[in-house]
C-alpha cells in the first residue's frame, strides 16, 4: 500500500536524524534551557527578522494550541474559530477541557474574514446582556487552513487591524505553515506573519521532524510567565534539547522550505491528474493537501493500492477524498497513483 492519508507517515528526513546522532552522546542542560535551543532560537528570530520574539518549543500541535490558549485568557473568555478549525474539530475538546468556549463561524474555505470577526464583536458588546455571555478575545486561524487554503497578506492584515480595533489576540496555527509559505500564491513570509501575529507556531511534526512545534510569541503582554505555564500544562520536555536539535537542522540551511516545495509539487501533478480526468474539487487548493471529488467506484478500486483520507459525501454517487504529499513522498509514488487514475 502508498499512503497519502496524511504527511506524518514517515519518521524524520535523514538530515534531523544525522544531527540528533551527531549530537546524542553530548551532555547538556535540561528543559529547552541547552546550547541547541538556544541555537534553534537564533534561527528562527533571524528568519522573523525580530531579535525581539520569545520561542518556545512544545511536542504537538494540541499541547501547542491549549497551552498557549488558555494562557491568553481569562476565564470568562473564549476563542473564535472557524468551524472547521482544528481545535474545533480534532482536538478532542482540549481548549473547552481548560475552561474556554470555541465560538465557531461557519466558513466555506477553512478561512475567517475581518468582516465576521468585526461582526461577533458587535454582536456581543451590543448585546445589553453581554456580560452573561462568553466574551470573544482570541482570533484562531490556521494557515494553511485544514483544507489547504492559504490567507494571503491583505487578508491577513485586514484580521490584525480588526484585532487591534477590538482588542482582540490574533493567533495562528502553523501545522503546515511551511507548505503554505512554499505554494505557488503565496504572498507571505515569516517576517510579516510575526508582524502582524501576536502569536503563531511554526509546525516541525508534519514537516520533517520527529515531532515539535516552535511556538513564536510577538505581543509583549503575552510572555511573561509563559515558561511556568507550559510546565504546569505538561510540555516541558526534560530532554528539551531534541526539539532544539531538530528545529536546527530545519532552519539552518532552509531545508524547512525545501521539503514543503517538494511536498507541493508533487500534490499540484496530482492535481493536475484529477482535471485531466474531468474530476471536480471540494476546495481549490496549492498546497499539500488536495480534495478531488471521485465517484465511489473510483475510490473503491484505488483504494486497493492507496490509501487516502476520507472527506465527506458529495451526493449518492460521489465522494471528497484528502491526498496528502509530504516532505517523504516519492515521485514514483505519485506517478503511481497518476497512472491508476488515468486508467480509471
């Protein structure tokens, strides 16, 4: 079987793995307070093109978004997402476990727009009785978003106005933020991210890694303490130094970038593939992720050979499907799949 149910497949490209080895037999320090962190640290500021941003570095993406999450907010205040966003979702209610309301927009294309975030904030401090109710604070996005689409930077710098008009946090999640930096339309980059972001994560575990995310802090009001809380929310890893090895090896010589460009290449020849075929998509995407809508037969035969991810139902005869390259995917691997369905 091929996998392209997701881009986690895999263990760590071979240059991670080298520089943990290289480095496994080296004493240090505990906690992300070692010589490789700090390191990691560096590089990512330098790519922010900020001296002034606090990482951190955490295991997951969950553990990522709950602990940086609650820590944000006060009790009586939640978070607004898109319905389709990841901690509304696939996160099992972590962000509800820590005593914080997902308030959830309907969205199309993963996306949230300035004019719906303005339009809660209305809503809810026009309400005379709002004081009864869960005060939105927070701005969750994703980019890529969990159905490939990318924010671009007007759209993106409409959200931080809106955010600092209302006093809102605006906040993203970057699982596969490099795929969304290395698609074709994009018009964004680190520096303007951390410009505009009062906090974002730039996602290792779907992109190479092991496992990690780096956690970038922009906002000053937002730092203080924030190492004590990680420790109480349980992602203080004692053996810290391995995430700071391995976001090193992302960033010291853009291999970071390097992957996401291959992943999406080889996802856009499978798209291509499914318009040739006369196939429609359930979202137009440019990065890894791509959506064709296969009749159930199709999905039947390739599912013999292939593995893929499930969407949703089209209608009695059809079916949204999710096939994910990664950094790992072999080219061969995709001609396979084109040709199984050129002969479909």
């Amino acid at each position: 079987m091929i996998y392209f149910n997701n881009d986690y497949c895999e263990g760590a490209h071979p240059q991670v793995m080298e520089k943990l080895l290289t480095t496994n037999m080296v004493q240090t320090i505990g906690y992300g307070e070692d010589q490789y962190c700090e390191e990691a640290t560096r590089l990512i500021r330098e790519k922010c093109g900020r001296a002034d941003i606090d990482v951190h570095f955490l295991v997951g993406g969950t553990q990522t978004n709950f602990t940086f999450i609650a820590s944000a907010l006060r009790p009586h205040q939640g978070v607004i997402s898109a319905d389709t966003g990841h901690i509304n979702v696939h996160e099992t209610g972590a962000i509800e476990a820590t005593g914080h309301k997902v308030l959830a927009l309907p969205s199309p294309d993963g996306k949230l727009t300035a004019a719906q975030i303005q339009q809660v904030c209305d809503d809810h401090f026009g309400d005379s009785t709002h004081e009864h109710m869960v005060q939105p604070k927070l701005v969750y996005i994703s980019n890529p978003s969990e159905i490939g689409t990318i924010y671009n930077k007007a759209e993106l710098t409409a959200l931080h106005e809106t955010c600092r008009k209302n006093d809102l946090i605006l906040y993203m999640d970057g699982a596969r933020l490099g795929y969304g930096l290395s698609a074709p339309d994009n018009d964004l980059d680190l520096p303007v991210i951390a410009e505009l972001c009062d906090a974002f994560y730039i996602g290792g575990t779907k992109i190479g890694l092991l496992f990690g995310e780096a956690l970038v802090i922009c906002n000053e009001r937002l730092k203080p303490d924030f190492r004590y809380i990680i420790k109480q929310r349980g992602g203080m890893l004692a053996k810290g130094r391995l995430l700071g090895v391995q976001f090193t090896a992302l960033f010291e010589d853009n291999l970071y970038f390097a992957m996401a460009r291959h992943a999406n290449e080889l996802a856009m020849l499978i798209k291509e593939a499914c318009i040739k075929k006369g196939y429609e998509f359930f979202i137009d995407s440019t990065t890894n992720q791509q959506f064709p809508i296969l009749p159930d037969t199709v999905l039947e035969k390739l599912s013999e050979d292939f593995v893929y991810s499930y969407w949703q139902k089209i209608d009695d005869q059809r079916s949204a499907v999710r096939f994910c390259t990664s950094w790992a995917t072999l080219p061969e691997n995709v001609q396979q799949l084109i040709a199984a369905i050129e002969k479909l």
